[in-house]
C-alpha cells in the first residue's frame, strides 16, 4: 500500500468572484521511505499538492491519503519544512526544536535525547542559545529541518526548502539532506523549481503541466542513481558529471519546456 496516495484529485479556487481549477484529475502514489520531488511550471498547483498532503488545504474533488487514511487535517504524523524558515525569533536554536516535542507531550529526557541528537545530526552543536537573527539562512534552515526530523513523523512536505538561499549554501544543504535522508529515511514529498536539486535528491520525479496542474509524466531517478553508483559520490558536482545525470536533467527539462515552463 502506497504511504501517500493522490486518488483523482482536483483542486478549484475563487478569485475576484470566478472560479478556476488549479489541479485537475491528480493521480499519485508514494512509497514509504521513497523521496519524490515534484517540479513544473509557476502556478501548476506544487505547493497545493503539498499543503493538501498536509491537511492544511482540501481537495475539492478526490482523496489523498497517508499511511491509509485520508487526510481531514494536520497532523503529528506529517512535519512541513517550507521556504520561509518560520522559526520563532525570540526562542533560541534548542527552544526552537524543543517547541514541537512539548506539544506532543514528550517526556523531558526523551526531549532531551531527541534534540542532541538531531543538532548533533545537522551540524548545530554549540549554537543552542543562539536565536535565529544570530545564524545565517543555511544555518536557520538546518534548524528548521531538526525542528522536523526531531518529531520522529513518518511523512516529510518540504516546500522549495533550499529557494531563499544563495547558491553556495544550497549545494551544501543538498547534500546534507541526502546525507540525512540516507541516514534516517521518511517518506519525502519535496516541491522545487530547481531541475538539478530534483535529479540529485529523489527516486522519482514528478513533473507537471502547466494549470490546470496534471500530471505529465513520472522520471525514475533511483534505479539510474543505484546502477550508476551515485551515493559512491560524495559531491554534488561529482554526479553532476556522470552522462546519466546529465541525460536525465535534459529530458526533465524538455518536459518542462514542452508543459510550458519555459518559453
């Protein structure tokens, strides 16, 4: 059984007294532990797909499940990772990760292992009193995904996580979410622009067309990254010159080109 399932879902919306459908005839399934990075054109319904898998939208026609059930609301079963950091600015880097356990009601030790674990994990040891206007963006975004991991939730929805940072330190956070990923697998559902970040991160890619956002095609990446040996790299710019990497990027980008993504 798939762990998110996209059983044919639309999505309309209102705007200035008309109605439009923004997604339209969604079918999607996920395995547990399986990435997939979903890209397509601005406006193609990315981010709707995700909040939807969240709870915090609702298909207006369809179904979408997690785990077997369908999703009426959020919860602790699904953490989201969005662009925006969205940290509190006035509780420090460990307060920020502990925020979420509280909620749930977790023990204080287990509190406690939890989040040394994690800022261990994503390279914060030493920054635990330090508040979000004291790091830099790749930094607040490490905070962020601890904030996430450290729920323990079967389900990932990270929203163009790495968008808001310069070039440089996305490379690196890229390559710390595989490490990561690797590491403590979950089931991923990754929104990105970026045609690269979507080849080097996931087992498929979900590539959609222009609005109404349907599917246009599913691009296998894992069984080309696990005959090629890419995990045997530890750089992203060492991938990044294998010729089925290469092959794989352009033919995501025809199918962007031919959806309308790029003109």
């Amino acid at each position: 059984m798939a762990h998110i399932s996209f059983r044919d879902v639309q999505r309309r919306f209102r705007r200035n007294g008309e109605e439009f459908i923004a997604l339209d005839d969604v079918n999607l399934e996920v395995a547990e532990r399986e990435f997939v990075a979903i890209v397509g054109p601005s406006g193609c319904g990315k981010t709707t797909c995700l909040r939807m898998a969240a709870g915090l939208e609702h298909p207006s026609r369809g179904s979408i499940r997690v785990g077997g059930q369908e999703v009426r609301e959020p919860g602790p079963d699904r953490a989201v990772v969005f662009q925006a950091f969205a940290l509190f600015p006035w509780k420090s880097v460990w307060d920020n990760v502990e925020f979420g356990l509280i909620s749930l009601g977790v023990a204080k030790d287990e509190r406690r292992r939890r989040i040394e674990h994690y800022i261990e994990l994503m390279g914060l040891a030493g920054y635990e009193r330090a508040f979000p206007h004291q790091l830099s963006g790749g930094m607040q975004q490490r905070v962020a995904i601890a904030r996430a991991y450290v729920l323990d939730p079967q389900v990932l929805l990270m929203d163009e996580p790495f968008g808001a940072l310069d070039a440089q330190t996305r490379v690196v956070m890229q390559e710390e979410l595989v490490r990561l990923a690797r590491r403590h697998p979950r089931t991923v559902l990754f929104i990105t622009h970026a045609v690269e970040e979507a080849v080097y991160l996931a087992d498929r890619i979900v590539v959609m067309t222009g609005r109404p956002g349907t599917i246009r095609e599913i691009v296998d990446v894992k069984t080309v990254r696990e005959a090629e040996r890419w995990d045997s790299h530890p750089r992203i710019e060492d991938v990044m010159d294998q010729p089925s990497f290469v092959q794989l990027r352009t033919h995501v980008w025809k199918l962007l080109r031919e959806s309308g993504a790029i003109h």
